[in-house]
C-alpha cells in the first residue's frame, strides 16, 4: 500500500505548499540573536537597564553570521505569485543558506569556547544546545523528502495581463 505525506495535501490560496509552524520556528531558533536584539530594544522603553544585555560580552558578530536565515525567513514572507526572482532563487537554495547559517553557528561557538579563558556551566551548556537544536533542523531539511519538495515549491508568476 502507497504512504502518502499528509503535509503535501497543506496548500495555501495560492496552490504552493503551505510553509510548515515546525519551519517557522526552526528559522527562529537560527535566528535567535536576532530576535534578542529585537527584544532588548522593544523593552526599552520600560526598561531602559535591559540594554545592558548587549553590553561588552555581547557578541555583534553574530548578527551578521545569521542574515542567511533572515534571507530565508523573507522569502518565506514573500511566497506569493508576485514575488520576483531573487526572492524565487532564495527559497530555491534554502537548504544551502540553512546550511551556511548552521555552520556559522557552530564556526563561532566553536571559536567562542576555543578562545573562553573559563568555562562556566550555564552559558557553554546552553550554546552547545542551540548547537544541537541547529544540527536537527539542518539534518531535517537535508534528509526529509518534504522539504526538497518544499523548497522547490513557489507560487507561479501572475501572468501579464495586455492593457488596451
């Protein structure tokens, strides 16, 4: 008897395969300096010591080694007909940019560790997590036969309609 995926049944409005909630929050989770810079300043306001969280032991680098993930994270915004062709080359090689973003992260938290004059419990125990939560998405995306098939699904381009 045939198996079918039941997540390629999931389409949106526009016929293309429905991004999955799991792929969301996988690009967050490789996107995560990100989203702490965007917390630390949305808080701000009512508290203005949170900035401190980006004080000198923060890593700035960091923010550059993840614009992979965010060029992802836009593209997926931008699934729909009208979109252009960057955006298309994007989502195509997404498993490439998810791989580059991965590697990054565990390039700088190997150096992180390498260059540590002390190792403490809480900070290198939490590192080598999102490592690990980073190697599963990038083992999923490779391995699952669904993402090929969804990173190679886009809406099709409107057709130009003549105006008279």
């Amino acid at each position: 008897m045939a198996f079918i995926d039941d997540r390629l049944l999931d389409v949106d409005k526009h016929g293309a395969l429905r991004a999955p909630s799991v792929l969301w929050i996988a690009l967050a989770v490789l996107c995560r300096y990100w989203i702490l810079v965007v917390v630390v300043f949305a808080s701000a306001r009512r508290a203005p010591d949170v900035v401190r969280v980006l004080g000198d032991g923060f890593s700035w680098y960091f923010l550059l080694l993840e614009i992979p993930a965010i060029v992802i994270l836009l593209a997926a915004a931008r699934r729909r007909p009208e979109a252009g062709d960057l955006c298309r080359w994007v989502w195509r090689n997404a498993r490439i940019f998810i791989a580059c973003a991965v590697i990054a992260h565990l390039g700088a938290t190997a150096w992180l560790l390498w260059n540590a004059d002390v190792w403490r419990r809480w900070p290198e125990l939490f590192l080598a997590s999102c490592n690990l939560i980073d190697l599963a998405v990038l083992t999923s995306v490779l391995r699952d036969d669904y993402y090929h098939q969804l990173f190679s699904d886009f809406p099709p381009k409107q057709p130009v309609e003549a105006t008279q």
